[in-house]
C-alpha cells in the first residue's frame, strides 16, 4: 500500500488503461456474447487503486473522440494505428459507466488527448504544492515527473520519481521530450530523426545536452563516441525540421482550458444499487457476491459501514499475528493447538524444489486466519542453542502429520508428503488442497499457484520467494534466508493456505459434482502420484547415449542434404536464414507471416509445404529428431538421481483444462511413438534384473466414452459387438461389408473418428486423408447420417455449453468455456468444438485417475513385488517381479476395466517385455 502524509491526488490515465486491459486479459465474454474482458481489467485496476491510495481524490481522464490539435500539426499523426477492435469499441460505454457509478470523476476533453489534461493538471498541482500520482503504462508521461508528480504502473507494481525516469531512461525527466523527438514514436507515428534509435538518442542528450542545445553544437557531435558520430551531425541538420516537429507532437500540454481545477476533483459515494446492476449484466459474479454480502462496490470507499466489513477486507500485513517458534515452550503450546484443531493448515520450507533431494528446514501452521507460525529447525546460519533441534520438532509432529484422522490443508500437498518421506514420515489425513480446489472449481480461471490463487480469491499480493531470496545464480535457499524475512514468509504461507480454503471449500461443498471431484478423484490421487514419482523408473544410460550417437550421426547427414538442395550452406535452427533460403531463394509459396510480416517458418507451416518440396520435407525430419535428442537421448541419463540411481517425473495435476496429468523433469506425454526413433527412446526405459516392465493401456477410450454419452445406436452396437470400430466405421461411411474394408479406407475412418471428437472441419480432414474438401464433406455427412446420435449429442452439447457456459464430465467435472458466446466467429467455434471434445477427455481422464486409486490401492494390500512407475495418457506402467506378472496383469486389467462403468465396455490391454517399448 501506498502511504503519504498528505494523501496524494491521483490521476488515472484511462486511455491507457483501456488497452492495457483488453491486450493483457483473455477475450472475456457474458452469456449474451458482449465482450467482458476489457472492462473486468479497467475496473480491477481501478479497484487496486482505491485500496493502494485510501481517501486519496481520484480523476480518471479518457482520450476524447475525433482529432486533436496534434492532427492539424502533422495530419499522419497516429495515422497508420489500426482502427480500435469492434469487441473493445463495445465496452467503452460499460467502463464510463461504471467508473461514474463508483462515485469517480470521468473527465474528457474535446480536441485534446488524456496526457494533456493530466499534464495541465499536474502542473496545476505542483504550482499549488500538492503531490499527484499519475497510473499509466505511458512512457510519454515521464517528462511530468518533478518533485510532486510520480507515476505509478499497477500493471508491474512500480513507482517511478525523478530518480527512477533517470535510472531507466539514463536521463532526467526534463530531457524525455528531446529524447523522444530524437527517436520518434512508430505507434503515435512521431517521424523523429531518420537514422536515430533509441542509444543514439540517448547518447547525443547525455554527451551534449537538450534538443536546442544539440543544435547550437553539431561540430560537437562527431567527438562522441557513438556508432557512425562522423556523418551524424549531416543527419541531424538534414532532419531537423522533423526533429522539431516531432519535439511539438511529443509534448503534452500543459495549459487546457479545464472547468475545475486539479484541487477541486472529488470522490462521491458509489451508488451500489447501478453498480451492482452493471456488475450483473456483465455477469463479474465475485463482485456480484461482494455487494450482495453487504460491500459498496467499490473497496475503499469512505462510507459508514465500512468497519463494520473489515471482517471481509483481506487483513493486511501489520494485523496478523505471525510468530517464529525458537523454544520448546513455544513449540509445545502450538503442537497443542494443533492436536486440538478439527483442521489445520501445514506447509514446508526447504533446500530445494527437487523432491527427492530436498531436505526440510523449517514448519509452519495456521489454526485460524490472520495467525500462524514459523518453527525453523535447520537454517545454516543458526546455532544449535538458536533454533530448534530438526529431530526434535519432526518426532514430535510425526504422530500428528501420520494421523490419517487428524484434517490438515496445503498448498501442493503431493511436494510436502514427499519431502517429509525424505525425513521418514508418511504424512496422512490430506483433507483439503487448495491448489486443487481451485483447479477443480475452475481449472481454466487463473493458474493454480498461491500467489495467483491469493489474487484472485483474496486480492492479498503475497510477498514472492524471489523478494527475500533473489534471482538467478545468486538466488538463496531458504535454509539461507535471515528469520526476520523467512518467518513472516512461511507463516504467510500457512495463513493464506487456510484462508484460500476458507473462501473456496464452501463454493465447492455446495455443487455435489465438484466436490465429489476433488474428494473421490484428485484429492486420493495425491498420496498415489507421490508414490509413484518417489518409485520412478530405470533407464539405461548406455543405450540412450549409443542412441544420442546414432542420431547425431543422422542429423550430420540431414544437414548435408539439406546444403544440397538448397545449395548452399546455412544454420538449419535459424528462421531467419531458413526464412531467406526457402521463400526468398527456392520462392517457396508463403503460407503463414509472423507477426512481424516475416514468413513463417512454423511446424505447421512446414509440414504443409512438406507435402510438395523436399527441403521442407528434410526439415521436418531434422527438428524432430534434433528435439528428440536434446530432450531425451541427451538429457535422459543427466536427470538420473545420483541416490536412486532413476528418473523422477513431477506429475502436476492443476495443468491442463480438461483434467489430464501432464508431466516435467522429463515429460513422460511426449515421447513419439509413432516412429522408430522414439521407440528406441521407451526402449531405454528398461526393467531390473528378474524384473519386467507391464503396460497397461485403455483402448479407444474416448470413442467409447463418445458412445456411451451420445447413445447412438450404431456406436454403441458396435463396440458392444467387439467390432473393430475404425473398420466398422469404414464400412457405415464407404457402403460396405466388414470383409471389404481396405487398409486404407479404415485409415481415413480412423481419421474421421477422432477427428469428428476434435471438432475437425471438413478442410482439416481433407488435408489429413488427402483428399478434396468437398470429399471430406461427404465422408462427415455420411458419418453422421450413419451415427445420428453423435450428430444431435454434439448439438445439444454446444446448446447447453452457450446456455450454462461451461460442459461437464460423466464424473461432475465443470471446464468453463467463456468464449462460447464470444462475438468473435473463430473464437466462439473453438469454444464449441472444446465443448464437444472436453466432456470425452475429461472423462478418461478421471476414469484413469479413478484406475490409479484403486490400483494403488491394491498395491498396498496385496504385498505384492510390483509398483506403479509410469502414467501416460491413457496407460499406467508398472515394474513386477518375473513371479507376479500374471497376477498382476490380471489384476490391473480388472480393476482398470471396472473404473467406471459405461453403456459399452473398457477394455484394456497389456502387454509385458524387458523395456517400455516391448511392454506397449
């Protein structure tokens, strides 16, 4: 929070604001498919200011519509700027709106922008010695900063005074308008001085000095140390007129004709009842609930029942209780909270986030919100009689962290069980998780980290790891880190840990769906992934390096052949020279233009082109096989535990929007399997001796899970028949008897059905079976006169997706879809086609996570010589004991088939070999 003794005027300089929002937020949208996503941002921000400047007056300045002075000057000013997006144009009104609603003075000014009515304003300020605090993302508004005047940027939580314009401009802010008609402005289209960047702009004004200083000594300029000073004087005189017209249209003036002055802006009380009405219509529902528990809308408001709301403000830094445990007595008396409390929140500290190397340092807890503790037990720098002894507080925590019955809480609770294995301890009784009750109750809202989670359902800033650890190679581990900044640290962990479960279990508890998501599926599967990341998997060292090898050798001759046919030699990783060789040299057709103009030289750009040239072709062959070295056969064997002697995956589970696990350290999901290449990598995933790798693997999971929520008849006959369901669909499409059926027409129906469960158009199918788009058409329209209820299943999925704005599983999981009303034609049809397939994913995805409990499970009880290693899409890898693969093969194929029960069966297939790849 920002703090002055004379509370500070703040001017907001709306315009910016405006963009700032719409380009930083997703394209929101209401039920009704108005654009949401600008607004939300504005207001956000604007609310952040209120609470960082309390009691302060506020202005919000908006750009006017029409020309301004700067167009009679220079008619091109801001002339190539494209016109404002439709979907923004739309939601100005709503922001002015609001903004008037909150209490808050909307100012605009005819035939002049925002900068200089905040200009005019400051400057009014600072000849009346009143401090103003301009909010702008504006670089422009640099040359206001005097001692009264700073700006504030609430996108990146920076303040910047005279000191901070010269550490970052490495100039004062008097000479920002000079360095600004040197290097003019490509967005407002200022010409500048043609010739003149950014270091050479820089350099001419702290080598010689102003604009007009600069001109007075040209024969100066050629003395300085700058790129090309010889010939820059001859620039400059030649640019002048530019020069001087550019320093006109950079300046912000500082004298309109305003109707009150800088002093008399005054805040009103919000009317609550249209504000609520506008937060309705845009349906922003955490505000909604907000001002219906009794809040006005807007958060530091001076209004009289604003104390008796405290309770709902999040309590600020100075009003917690936070404490750093350093004697028994202390420890004792919070080990009895504890074992009292019916929940508690945990949280570890240690030396690294590697799981299986990192050690314990220190505990925190928190029994009731806005109070917890630090208890460090092994900071470097701490003597014995200073801290703790670490065998001390982890024995006496150890029956309470192992009692299943005692309920405890955390933030990634799955990294916490598996350090304190480290120490010997089987942490028990994971009740809550909040990182996991966020995922669940909207897994595409915001990312699941407690700083992002403390944001957005708490709108506390949390102080981050790299504010009292540092950054890069100099960056402390926490066993490093002074007590006075590490306790409060991890006793805020604790403390926002209970709170974000305090503000999320109860939307949770209230919607049987989700929270029979997070209680049967993710939170048992958390235990379950930490067993299976702490068994990890053997690979061999030597194969993989003889692979590196042998795939080296491969990439040499790619290289050669693509000198050959380009003729000449160059750097096959560099867009820029590929770019020059295929479209510039062989005249390539361009497909595809990055951003910046440039052709792209995309996967999907080359693929396309692979189909007719063969250099493109090669490319394709070599980027594959270069990621495939450098992501596996090379860095494989260096992520083999030192201790262990494997490779420990992280399995994360609030990723993905559908559900799925992904994974890092290695990425287990994308190892190929489709060529002999990455075949050869599963092949270095080996079993020990007497041992043998089992895979077991779904079968067409997401078809059957398409048959069962569609019940179409044809479908649903088929796999109950055991029909081969890409052959049985070829013959439905193409007329003909099973017999018949061709390799490839069943290719191309394999095509279509997993195509149509994507969402795959007509033009994408065409060019996957190569054939003509109006082909592809036929063969989709044939399908779905053959399957009719996969036909209506997807319509009336995209009817209920735009009527509830979200879809969900056969388990209760909700992915929301917040474009699927979008205005924006591309962008509402991406939504619909993730509403037909997100239901099909998200379902085998819990079925799997669902197979991996009971597994598990089984595992534990049978005493059994086998454990779970490996889960990858829809295939869970286990390694068994040469006595046990029977029964374990049997066992899990059971168990994976009666994981849900569905209108068709689940199959499953396993297979048994020395390595990965023979197992699959």
């Amino acid at each position: 929070m920002t703090e002055t003794a004379s509370k500070p005027i703040v001017l907001v300089d709306g315009s910016s604001y405006l963009y700032r929002a719409y380009h930083a937020l997703p394209p929101l949208t209401n039920s009704k498919g108005h654009a949401t996503g600008a607004v939300k941002g504005v207001i956000n921000m604007m609310r952040r200011l209120l609470k960082d400047y309390p009691g302060s007056q506020v202005g919000v300045i908006f750009d006017a519509k029409g020309k301004t002075f700067r167009d009679d000057i220079y008619p091109e000013y801001k002339a190539q700027r494209p016109p404002m997006p439709d979907d923004l144009r739309e939601q100005i009104a709503p922001i002015h709106n609001i903004i008037k609603a909150m209490g808050l003075p909307l100012i605009i000014v005819d035939g002049v922008e925002a900068d200089d009515v905040i200009g005019t304003y400051a400057r009014q300020a600072t000849e009346q010695g009143l401090d103003v605090v301009v909010s702008t993302g504006d670089k422009d508004m640099a040359q206001l900063v005097n001692q009264h005047v700073t700006l504030v940027n609430t996108m990146t939580d920076t303040l910047m005074d005279e000191e901070g314009v010269l550490a970052k401009f490495g100039i004062p802010p008097s000479l920002i308008i000079d360095y600004l008609a040197l290097m003019g402005d490509k967005v407002d289209n200022i010409p500048g001085v043609a010739g003149v960047g950014e270091k050479t702009a820089l350099g001419l004004l702290q080598g010689i000095g102003s604009l007009d200083t600069l001109y007075d000594n040209l024969d100066k300029v050629a003395e300085l140390t700058l790129r090309g000073a010889k010939t820059l004087a001859a620039k400059l005189e030649k640019e002048k007129a530019n020069a001087y017209l550019s320093y006109e249209l950079a300046t912000i003036k500082l004298d309109v004709e305003l109707e009150e002055s800088v002093d008399s802006i005054a805040v009103e009380a919000p009317d609550s009842e249209l504000l609520l009405t506008y937060f309705k219509e845009m349906e922003f529902k955490s505000w909604v609930e907000e001002m219906e528990k009794g809040g006005s809308g807007v958060p530091s408001a001076p209004s009289a029942d604003q104390a008796q709301r405290a309770a709902e403000i999040p309590l600020a830094p100075q009003d917690n209780d936070y404490q750093v445990v350093l004697t028994e007595a202390d420890f004792k008396a919070w080990l009895s909270q504890l074992e009292q409390a019916e929940l508690f929140a945990f949280d570890t500290e240690t030396t690294s986030l590697n799981y299986m190397e990192a050690r314990v340092v220190g505990v925190s807890f928190a029994v009731e919100a806005g109070s917890a503790a630090y208890v460090p037990f092994a900071h470097d720098y701490l003597g014995a009689e200073e801290q703790l002894s670490e065998d001390f507080v982890l024995t006496s925590l150890k029956p309470l962290l192992e009692n299943p019955g005692k309920a405890k809480v955390g933030q990634n609770l799955k990294y916490d069980q598996s350090v304190l294995a480290n120490h010997g301890i089987a942490l028990q009784g994971i009740d809550y998780d909040t990182m996991l009750e966020s995922y669940v109750l909207d897994s595409t809202a915001t990312r699941h980290d407690m700083d992002s989670l403390a944001k957005k359902y708490l709108d506390v800033s949390t102080t981050k790891f790299e504010d009292i650890a540092g950054k890069g190679a100099k960056q402390l581990t926490f066993n490093q880190i002074q007590l006075s900044e590490a306790g409060p640290y991890a006793a805020e962990d604790a403390d926002i840990t209970l709170r974000l479960h305090q503000a999320l279990w109860p939307r949770l508890e209230s919607d049987t769906g989700l929270k029979s998501v997070l209680q049967d599926i993710e939170l048992p599967l958390v235990p379950v992934l930490s067993r299976i990341e702490r068994n990890g998997t053997l690979v061999s060292k030597e194969l993989l390096s003889a692979q590196s090898h042998e795939i080296g050798g491969r990439l040499e001759a790619l290289e050669k052949e693509a000198f050959v046919l380009a003729d000449e030699e160059f750097n096959l990783g560099s867009p820029k020279q590929l770019g020059r060789i295929l479209f510039e040299k062989l005249e390539l057709p361009v497909i595809k233009k990055t951003p910046k103009g440039a052709p792209s030289t995309a996967e999907e750009v080359l693929a396309e082109l692979a189909l007719d040239y063969p250099l493109p072709k090669l490319l394709m062959e070599y980027r594959g096989l270069s990621k495939l070295k450098s992501t596996y056969t090379d860095k494989l064997p260096e992520m083999i535990s030192p201790s262990t002697g494997r490779i420990h995956t992280s399995y994360h589970q609030a990723v993905t929007a559908t559900g799925r696990l992904s994974s890092s350290d290695p990425n287990l999901q994308n190892i190929p399997i489709r060529n002999a290449e990455g075949r050869k990598v599963r092949q270095a995933f080996i079993a020990p001796k007497a041992y043998k790798i089992v895979a077991a693997d779904y079968s067409q999971i997401e078809l059957r899970i398409m048959a069962h929520l569609s019940q179409d008849k044809g479908l649903l006959e088929a796999f109950a028949a055991g029909k081969d369901i890409h052959q049985a669909t070829a013959a439905e499409v193409f007329g003909l008897p099973l017999a018949e059926v061709s390799t490839e027409q069943r290719r191309r129906a394999k095509a279509i059905n997993f195509g149509l469960i994507y969402g795959m158009s007509a033009f994408g199918l065409a060019k996957q079976i190569d054939v003509g788009r109006h082909e592809a058409q036929q063969y989709i329209d044939t399908y779905f006169a053959r399957y009719p209820g996969v036909h209506d299943y997807m319509d009336q999925t995209r009817a209920d997706a735009s009527e509830k704005g979200y879809v969900e599983t056969l388990f209760g999981r909700r992915l929301h879809l917040p474009e699927i009303n979008a205005s924006n034609g591309m962008r509402r049809q991406a939504a619909q086609r993730t509403a037909i397939n997100a239901p099909m994913q998200g379902t085998a995805a819990d079925i799997i996570k669902k197979a991996m409990v009971t597994v598990d499970q089984w595992l534990c009880d049978a005493e059994i010589d086998a454990k779970m290693i490996m889960q990858v899409h829809d295939e869970l890898v286990f390694e068994v004991a040469d006595a046990s693969v029977d029964l374990l093969s049997d066992k899990v194929k059971e168990l994976m088939g009666n994981a849900a029960t569905l209108d068709v069966p689940l199959i499953v297939d396993v297979g048994t070999g020395d390595n990965w790849d023979e197992a699959h």
